[in-house]
C-alpha cells in the first residue's frame, strides 16, 4: 500500500509531466527536470519521454515504495505562456511556497487558462509570418502580399480543424493543396508576377517542421535516442504530407486554369531582411501563446540569430554562420534563464526559428521530385544537413560556456 504522502508526490509529478509534454518541451530537458523535481521531494525516478509515449518509474529510498505509470499520449505543441507559468508554479513549490495540493490545483488552471491572444490576433499572426517569410527570401512585394493573404486562408482551416476531427487528420496536406490552387488562381487571373511554389511555401511555413528537426537532432545529440528518432520522422512525415499537397494543388491549379507566362516583378531590397525578421519573430510570439513581459527578449533572440548568422556566413560560409548564430541564441537564451529566472527555451524557440532550415529542406524536396528550383539554391540538400548539424553543435557549445541555470 501507498502512504499518502508517496501518493499525492507521484500524482504531481506524473500531471507535471504530462503538461510540460503538452507545452512542447524537449525530451531531454523534460526529464532533467523531472529529475530534479523528484530529488527535492525525497524520491527517486526514472523517465522514458517520447513524443508519443511517457513513462514514470518513481521510488523511495529503500524501494518500499514503487510506482510506474506508462501512457500514450499526443505529440506537443509549443504554448510558451503556459510553460513559463509553469515553470514559476514548479519554482514556488521547490521554494516550499505552495504545498503539492495547492500546486495540484494550479496546474489545472494554468491548463484551462484560456488564450492570451484572441483568434484575430492569432490571424493577423498568420499572416505576419507568411509575408515576412516571403520578405525574408527577398522575392518580391507580390510575393509578400499574396503570402499572407493565402496565409489567412490557411488560418481558416485551421479554425475549422479544430471544430472538426476528420479536417484535423488531414489538415497539413489540405492546407497546402488549398494554397496551391489559390495560387494558380492568383497567377491565371489576377496577378502573373507570383512566384506560386514560394508563395505556397510562404503561405504554410508555419507548418513546416523546421524546427522540430532541429530538436530531433539536438535529441539525438543528447543520446535521447527513442525521443530523437521519433521526433526527426514525424518531422518527415509531416514534410512529405505538406509537398504533396502542395504538388496536388498546384498540378490541380494548372488543369484548373492553366499555366500563364511569369512576368519577373521588382525584387525586394536584401535591407529589408531586418524588418521581415521583426515581422516574423512577432508574429510568432503570438503563434507559440508566449508571455508579453518577455517580447523584447524575444526579438531580441531574433535579431541576434540573424545579425549572428549573416555575419558568419559572409565572413565564412553559411554552415559557419548558422553554427554562430545558434551559439550566440544559446549563450542569450542561459544568460536570459539567470536573469529573468525563465526557461530558456522562451526566447531560444525565437531565434532558433530564424535559423532552421525546414524551408530549405522543402525546397530540396522540390527540386529533388521535379528538378525544379523555385529558388537560387546550390546544393540546398547538403546546406540542410550541414546547417541542421551546425545549430545543434552551436547549442552544445553554448551551453558549456554558459551552463544554463534551469533545467527547463
């Protein structure tokens, strides 16, 4: 039989678990801090995270007491108000200022708490990061515009979506379909100046799992092999599932209303880069659901990223300057964990996003099936992989020369 102090422990720490996965915390950093939750409340434990499975194995000094739970759960998404509030509740609890049943109760309200950003800010979001996107790989003002209107479309099914379950199963390769044969309409009928596959690209980069890949590896590096390999195919599987709807709904665009000359449009200024960067890390500061008192420090990441990585690249290459540019996030985000008592991740999600090559590895597919580039890319899959093992050695080595002081 469990005592009830074994028992109301072990109940917090499994629901902290289970949120924090929710929130879309790493595997790595989820059970190094589960770890050192379980130390400070006098047990011990192991953890088992995955992105689709978690299991808790918690013990007393002794092994009289032992608990395992094993559960199947959803991968995360990336909710960046509800990790940090989390994260002061599991501060305070450490600090001995709220009891388990309080924080219990806390952890419930943090979960049902509802959204800080309305569903039009979350729109205008949206369409913020398609354009700025598109700004970003200076093509043209078409460009941009076209981007985040088809972005504000695809932000409509995914309102939709979340009414609906049979849309939610195929939402990332009917987005790209949909925005496909937008943009062949767009091209036919309005606007032959558009670049379809980039505005396509621009219009469902929030979808692309640049990011995920990011922290597969970095997973992978951690030796959290399980979580890693999981994460990095899913992150495939959601890449192929996106090219093929865009591949369907533009070969449907064309039968639809035909193939129309492309008449070159005025590029955009490279200048503009740095305003695309402001753009886009706002507009995912309320896509990733992250707390106002931290929107500075989050440009901050983002500009730091890219002036970072620019640098490097121009001085180097472009697999040196991403290795600086996530070396440089790295050092920000820690030094940003001891002053602000945060995780790190915070502001880290902000810069890493600016560097990640989920958009080039799109690109790649691209010219790989239909030895087209809709882009100038030099061998675009090697600059993937080599920029992919960059931002992860660029975080271990962040992360040596200033140790971070959460675990989170």
């Amino acid at each position: 039989m469990y005592t009830d102090d074994f028992n109301h422990k072990r109940k917090f720490i499994v629901k902290l678990g289970k949120m924090l996965h929710k929130y879309g915390t790493p595997a790595y950093r989820l059970e190094a801090h589960l770890t050192e939750l379980t130390t400070h409340l006098n047990l011990k434990g192991s953890f088992i995270i995955s992105p689709t499975s978690m299991t808790f194995v918690l013990w007393t000094e002794g092994h009289e007491q032992e608990y395992t739970h094993a559960s199947r759960v959803n991968p995360g998404d990336l909710d960046l108000g509800a990790l940090s509030r989390t994260d002061e509740l599991v501060d305070q609890v450490l600090q001995g200022l709220v009891g388990l049943f309080e924080a219990d109760a806390l952890l419930d309200a943090i979960d049902n708490r509802p959204s800080s950003y309305s569903k039009l800010a979350t729109a205008v979001a949206m369409m913020a990061s398609g354009g700025a996107f598109a700004m970003l790989m200076a093509t043209s003002w078409n460009d941009v515009l076209w981007s985040a209107l088809l972005s504000l479309l695809v932000y409509l099914f995914v309102l939709w979506a979340q009414r609906s379950p049979r849309i939610s199963n195929m939402l990332e390769p009917l987005v790209a379909m949909v925005a496909g044969i937008a943009a062949c309409a767009i091209s036919s009928y309005i606007d032959p100046g558009i670049n379809i596959r980039l505005t396509v690209l621009s219009a469902i980069i929030s979808f692309i799992p640049g990011l995920a890949l990011t922290i597969g590896f970095a997973e992978l590096a951690a030796r959290h092999l399980v979580s890693g390999n999981a994460r990095i195919m899913d992150a495939l599987m959601m890449l192929f599932k996106l090219y093929f709807g865009a591949f369907l709904g533009i070969a449907i665009g064309f039968t639809l209303f035909g193939m129309v000359d492309f008449v070159k449009p005025e590029p955009i200024s490279r200048h503009f880069a740095w305003l695309a960067v402001g753009i886009l890390v706002s507009s995912l500061i309320v896509l990733f659901r992250s707390r106002g008192k931290y929107t500075l420090w989050s440009l901050a990441a983002g500009f730091i990223a890219y002036g970072v990585s620019i640098t490097g690249a121009s001085l180097v290459d472009y697999t040196m300057g991403a290795f600086l540019g996530a070396f440089a996030v790295g050092i920000y985000s820690n030094l940003f964990t001891r002053l602000a008592k945060a995780p790190a991740v915070i502001v880290a999600m902000h810069g890493l996003i600016v560097l990640v090559p989920g958009s080039k590895t799109y690109i790649g597919l691209n010219s790989l099936i239909s030895g087209q580039d809709f882009v100038v890319s030099d061998r675009v899959g090697q600059q993937t992989f080599m920029i992919l093992m960059a931002l992860v050695g660029g975080l271990i080595f962040a992360n040596v020369a200033l140790p971070p002081k959460k675990s989170l």
